[in-house]
C-alpha cells in the first residue's frame, strides 16, 4: 500500500480527523492515489461527522505535508482569531476610559 522513498521510509497519503482538538490518523491511500484521497476527505468533511478533516503527504514515515484541509476549520481558526483581536480592542478601549475616568478626578 506505499512506495519506497530514496532514504529508505514509505510514503503515503493518509486522512486526519479532528475530534475533541486531536488530529487522529483515519485512513492511509498509496502514494499515488491524493485525487481519491481528496474526494473521500471532501465526502466526510461535508457529512459533518468530524470537527474538521485533512489530507496528508507522509514522506520517509516521517515528514508531513498538509494537502488539504477543510475550509470550515480555516473559517473557525479565523474567526477565533478575529474575536480574539476584537477582546483585545475591547480591553484597550476600556483601559484608555479607565485612564481618562482617572484624570478627572
């Protein structure tokens, strides 16, 4: 089910779910078989089973590369980011009223 790199490891691609914020192996596809890979990565990601899915390129057993990744998860990451600018936009508004509140008095 792999090939053989020129150092010796496999290579493979393989899906990673996302549950409970772990990425967990889920299948592994030979090396040649990403376009299957990433039809089945989009199958499960739209069924909505899982937080999140991915497609991977495993090198030598070893390194990772990311191939795929469901848009939901980018669309989480960056709304999170987004909210947590705002709280911090927030908290420095509040501060500089503190500090005028203070002035006056």
């Amino acid at each position: 089910m792999s090939s053989e790199t020129q150092s010796g490891g496999t290579s493979f691609i393989g899906i990673l779910i996302l549950k409970e914020n772990k990425w967990t192996p889920h299948r592994k596809f030979d090396a040649n078989a990403l376009g299957t890979a990433l039809l089945k990565a989009q199958d499960m990601d739209a069924g909505g089973e899982f937080e999140a899915v991915k497609v991977v390129e495993v090198i030598g057993g070893k390194e990772q590369k990311d191939k795929w990744v469901s848009p939901s998860l980018e669309a989480r990451q960056k709304a999170r980011e987004e909210a947590k600018l705002l709280a911090g936009v927030k908290q420095t508004q509040a501060k500089i009223e503190e500090a005028r509140k203070a002035r006056f008095k």
